[in-house]
C-alpha cells in the first residue's frame, strides 16, 4: 500500500514538472514571437529609409553630371496592327 501511494506521489510531481515545463515552453515562445516580430518591423523600417538614401544620393550623383530628372513620361502603345516590310530572302 504504502509502495502504491508513493508511486502516486511521484506520478502526481513528474505531471506538475511536465505541466509547469509546458507552460514555460508557452510564455518563452510567445516572447520570441513577439521580438520577432518588432525585428521585421525594425529591419522594414530600416529598409525604407535606405531605399530613400540610396534614391536621393542617385538623385544627387546624376545632377551633378548634368542630368535632370524627366518631366511627362511618353510610353509606346501597340495595340493597332502594323505594316512590315521584309527586304531580302525571308526564308530559314
């Protein structure tokens, strides 16, 4: 009797040490995650505010060359069919 109920007992511990160890697990992958997540934040920010460097010193490179930065974009649109004109042998 005596033997049962101190295998009890050391069944009852080992359950809160694993019970306890799992809720540890829980709360320390929850601060990971959280710091995970403000270092995505630091590191987009951080980022963008290269990307901004990097285009204003282009910007200031290319003006000091001369350069100016175009006004109204043209872009091309073929939409209609085109006339082509083959000289030569057009055979492979």
């Amino acid at each position: 009797m005596a033997c049962a109920f101190s295998v009890l007992v050391f069944l009852a511990f080992v359950y809160m040490y694993l019970l306890s160890s799992t809720v540890a697990h829980v709360v320390i992958q929850k601060e990971i995650n959280f710091e995970k997540n403000s270092l995505y934040s630091e590191i987009s920010m951080l980022e963008s505010e290269y990307i901004t460097k990097q285009h204003s010193l282009s910007s200031g490179f290319a003006s000091l060359d001369g350069f100016v930065e175009a006004g109204d974009k043209i872009f091309i649109d073929k939409t209609d069919a085109s006339l082509v004109l083959v000289l030569g042998d057009n055979s492979l």
